[in-house]
C-alpha cells in the first residue's frame, strides 16, 4: 500500500477512511495487529470491515483507501 500512497502522493498518515473486505472473519485479529502496526502512532482512520467473497481464491484481504494529499 506504501507503494500505491506514495504514487499519489500521499502516506499512510494521511488515510482519512478505509474499507477492509477480508475472505473469513478468523482472518480479522490478525489483520488488525499487522494494520495497528503499519499506521504511525495518532493516525488511525476511521474504517469499515466486513467478510466478503473474493473474485480470486488466493485473495485473502482487499482495502480500499481514501486519502489526503
């Protein structure tokens, strides 16, 4: 994601909404733990998370981001 922030650019302290689409719910705690880890301290964006079907097997989490400039 760095990489596709970066490109418009923007970084992970600007995100000012996500929406998060993972393929099973047992998938969640850890997602969180890794996201928590990935946003710098005071920069958590409001988001959404729900279960969703993938188009691809192999597609475990989607996030769709809207950030600052």
């Amino acid at each position: 994601m760095d990489e596709y922030l970066a490109e418009a650019g923007s970084d992970n302290s600007k995100i000012l909404s996500a929406l998060i689409h993972v393929k099973d719910n047992k998938d969640v705690p850890l997602f969180n733990e890794l996201w928590n880890a990935w946003l710098p301290e005071g920069c958590a964006p409001a988001r959404s998370c729900v279960q969703s079907t993938m188009a691809r097997d192999i597609v475990l989490v989607e996030v769709t981001i809207i950030a600052a400039l």
